[in-house]
C-alpha cells in the first residue's frame, strides 16, 4: 500500500521547515505564484495526493479558486496553519515544534545530548 503524496505550498520564508520535516515542499513568494503551482499540480494529480497552501494564498487566490479546489476529485487542497513568518514574534501555540508535528503527523523531541526521541 503506497502513502499518498503530500505536498505543500509556501512563502520562501516557512519552506525550510518543512523541508526539514520530510515534506515535499513548492516555495511560492505570491498567491499568484501559488495559484500557478496549484494549476500544475492539479494536472498531474492521476494518483492523488493532498496539498496544502499557505492559508493567506487561498484567501487571496478568491472564489473562483474555491470552486475549483472543492470540485477537485483527484486531490485533497486545504489552508495550513498561518504561523508566523521571519521578524514576527511566534505566537504561543505556533512553536517550531507545533508546526513540525502538524507537518509530519507526530511531534519530534529533541534530547540535549543531540539525539531525537
């Protein structure tokens, strides 16, 4: 049984943490530029999947694209947690360790003697 594919879109910004959690991940700087990774997605989407995009893209992206993700068949669309992006203050429940369990499925523990529990 294969696991379905995951992808997500985000701000260059937010990309590495999710690379660093295993995720495959497209940097998209605007909602544009998202919409146009959506696009290429949905149309290589024979074998399913799930993507997730950065919250603040789809609401910008507008209705049309609202449509277009609930009538989407092959693929899973839906937002990601906003978080918080370079120079803002991380919110109390938006900790790196937060958004790493949210991403991978479980939260990750890091030892002081550098191993990972």
């Amino acid at each position: 049984m294969s696991r379905p594919h995951v992808t997500v879109i985000v701000p260059p910004e937010l990309a590495d943490g999710y690379r660093l959690a295993g995720v495959h991940t497209e940097q998209a700087p605007t909602a544009t530029a998202a919409g146009e990774t959506l696009n290429r997605l949905i149309a290589g989407a024979g074998q399913g999947g799930m993507v997730a995009v950065h919250a603040p893209y789809l609401r910008e992206l507008g209705a049309g694209w609202h449509r277009r993700i609930t009538q989407a068949d092959t693929i899973l669309i839906v937002p990601l947690p906003e978080g918080t992006t370079a120079g803002e203050p991380p919110q109390a429940d938006e900790n790196l360790r937060d958004l790493l369990a949210r991403a991978v499925g479980y939260e990750l523990t890091f030892d002081p003697a550098g191993g990972v529990r």
